[in-house]
C-alpha cells in the first residue's frame, strides 16, 4: 500500500487552493491519495497534481470519509459548515479562512513563531490572514530581543489577497487603460488599477476596517501578547501577488539596525535584502514584483531595517512576501470572506 497521507483541498479552484496544489508538488509533500473540493459549478472540473488528473469533488456528509489532512480554503461559511465534519471524520483541518482565528479553542499558527500551540488542538488549527503573517514574522524576533511595546504597521496588499476576483479585476482595468476603453468595477470598491485603495473587507465601528482588527487580533493572539499596541491601515494595491508591509515596532529595550539586520538573517523563514550602500533591495526579494517571479519559497523578506528618529526605541523596516501566487485569472465569482 502506497505511504503518505490522504489530502483534502477544499476551494482547489480559487487562489488559495491553486497555490496550495504547486506547493503540494514543490515540496514533494506525501500525499498518498487527493481529494479536491469547490463550489457545486466547479464539480467534476479537471485538475492535474503530479501529471494526473484529479476531478473536483461536491462537499457533502461523506466526503471527508479516509481524509486525513483537509486544508480549508473556500471561505469562512464554508469552513464553519464543512471543517467540523472533517474533523468528526477523523481528519485534521487547517483553515485558511477568519472562521476559527480567534477561537481560543483553536490555535492560529505560524510555525516559525508559536508551533507549540499546535499542542492540544482538537482538530482545526487556523491559520492568520496573509498581512498577518508577513507582519509578525520579524516582529517575533524584535520582541525576542527587546520587547515590543506598540506597533505602527501599513500594508501594501497585492489583489492576490482578494482572490481570483481581484487578480482578474486588475487584469482586466490594465488592459481596458492600455485599449482606451473605460474601465469597469466590479469587484473592488473603487478603480485598482493606477489606484491604492485603503478599504479591505467592512468598515467597523471606530472606523477601522475588518482588514485592519485582523491585523490587530491575530498579531496578538500568535505572538501570545493580548495587550499590545497596534496601529494598523491596509490598503490595497495595484500588484498581482505579494503583500508588503512598513512597519516601526518600538521595543522597551533599544534594538538598533544593526542589531535587527543581524535577529532578522538568523530568524527561520526570514530573507534579509538590506543592504543600503549597495541598493540589495532591487537585486533580491524585498519588492513584490522579484519576489513572485524568483522566490519559490513562502519567506518573508526583510528590507531597510533603520532606526527611527523619535522615538529613539523605534525598529523601522518594509517587509515582503512571496505568500500568495498569481493563480490563472477567471471571470466574475462571488467574493469570499
Ligand atoms: N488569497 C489569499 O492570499 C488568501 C490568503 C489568506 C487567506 N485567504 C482566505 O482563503 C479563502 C479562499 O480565498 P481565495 O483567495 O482562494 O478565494 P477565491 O480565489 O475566490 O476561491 C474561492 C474557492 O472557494 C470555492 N467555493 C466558493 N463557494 C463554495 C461553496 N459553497 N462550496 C465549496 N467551495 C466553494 C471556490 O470554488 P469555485 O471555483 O467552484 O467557485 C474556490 O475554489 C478565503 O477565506 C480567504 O479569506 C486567502
């Protein structure tokens, strides 16, 4: 009988789901038998893993039957519906969606940073929102160091982060500007393309967005300070893949640059690019555009580590990542959460 374990893909068609199957393969992950899931329209669509062909499955009470590793990616509605019948099931979720990130029964991880909250879990391990990730993976080691006392983070989010939606809706407004045609919108809440737009998910009470308090949240809760001092924008960006984030943590003890450049190129899944007087930066893969195109990898990098002038316990620096992949762009679907 063939080794591995038996792999379940729910949202296999969206974005998530499309880098989740390269990353599968790249990493030569034991996958002994696949199973594939999306919406009812995708159902007996072809997808090829390793040279075969796998056909997309419907969810439903029996489809988690021999699964052992189910990886969520089909929105929120449908992780809370499906995600514990998987469990029930016997197999472990990890879930890509808001629905179990702060459910202090279930862990939210980054491996790099609190792997030891995986211990105890009850079947569903959640994973942070993508801005998450790229911002608390060098906060981890500034804290480790100095101690984070408040933290002011600003995302660059590439359209990636909205799904195959918004991969397409860029697309296409860029190739409607280049025509000279008027551009339509329809999935974003204003134009994208040639624009930056501060508005990811809903505005909340207090006027911060949805985008921003997961930011806020998450950070918290990975790295196990519930009281820090986070203040978060999000803003999205006319780039395919690849978030970035500029960020000044200031820390109870002083971590200078020096100090920061030498915790970053030590931390696990951290690239340092920062070199000034040599303009590292462009060469390697602390800009969005290198990153999706040479890094196959899902680190993040670390650019531009300076000190700030006020306050003096300041860390400034931009962070990138390569987290998410330009997946084959689609016309319209519905957004998801
Ligand atoms: N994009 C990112 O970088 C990113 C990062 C972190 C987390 N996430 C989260 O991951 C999830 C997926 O995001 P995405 O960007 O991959 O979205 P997406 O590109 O829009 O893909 C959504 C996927 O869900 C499937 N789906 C939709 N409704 C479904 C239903 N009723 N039953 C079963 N499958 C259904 C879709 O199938 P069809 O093709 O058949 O419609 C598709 O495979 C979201 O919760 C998102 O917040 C995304």
């Amino acid at each position: 009988m063939a080794s591995g374990v038996t792999v379940a893909i729910v949202g296999v068609t969206g974005a998530v789901g499309q880098t989740t199957l390269k990353i599968l393969e790249e990493r030569k992950f034991p996958v002994k038998a696949l199973r594939v899931f999306a919406s009812e329209r995708s159902v007996g669509k072809a997808i090829t893993f390793k040279g075969e062909t796998v056909r997309v499955e419907k969810l439903g009470p029996e489809a988690f039957k021999g699964v052992d590793v189910a990886l969520f990616s089909a929105g929120s509605a449908q992780s809370r519906e499906y995600a514990p019948q998987a469990v029930r099931a016997g197999a472990v979720v990890v879930d890509k969606s808001s629905a179990y990130r702060m459910d202090p029964a279930v862990p939210l991880i980054v491996p790099e940073i609190n792997a030891h909250a995986l211990r105890g879990h009850q079947g569903i391990v959640a994973c942070p929102n993508c801005t998450t990730i790229v911002t608390v993976m060098p906060l981890k080691p500034l804290h480790d160091a100095g101690r984070l006392r408040r933290v002011i983070a600003t995302s660059y989010q590439a359209v990636s982060g909205a799904g195959v939606n918004g991969v397409e809706e860029l697309r296409r407004q860029t190739l409607q500007w280049a025509r000279g045609e008027t551009m339509t919108t329809k999935y974003f809440p204003q134009q994208i393309a040639f624009n930056v737009i501060p508005h990811i998910d809903k505005f909340l009470d207090g006027g911060y967005t949805g985008e921003e308090m997961k930011l806020v949240n998450e950070a918290r809760k990975v790295l196990e300070m519930p009281d820090l001092a986070i203040s978060p924008t999000t803003v999205r960006v006319p780039v395919f893949t690849a978030h970035s984030v500029a960020v000044n943590a200031e820390t109870e003890v002083a971590v200078g640059p020096d100090r920061a450049r030498e915790l970053f190129a030590a931390f696990p899944g951290l690239k340092l690019w920062d070199d000034p007087a040599q303009n590292r930066y462009r060469r390697r893969t602390a800009t969005p555009c290198p990153s999706r195109s040479r890094d196959r990898t899902t680190a993040t990098s670390v650019a531009s580590a300076r000190i700030s002038p006020c306050p003096t316990r300041s860390t400034s620096g931009w962070w990138v990542t390569s987290f998410a992949r330009a997946p084959p762009s689609r016309e319209s679907r519905s957004p998801s959460s």
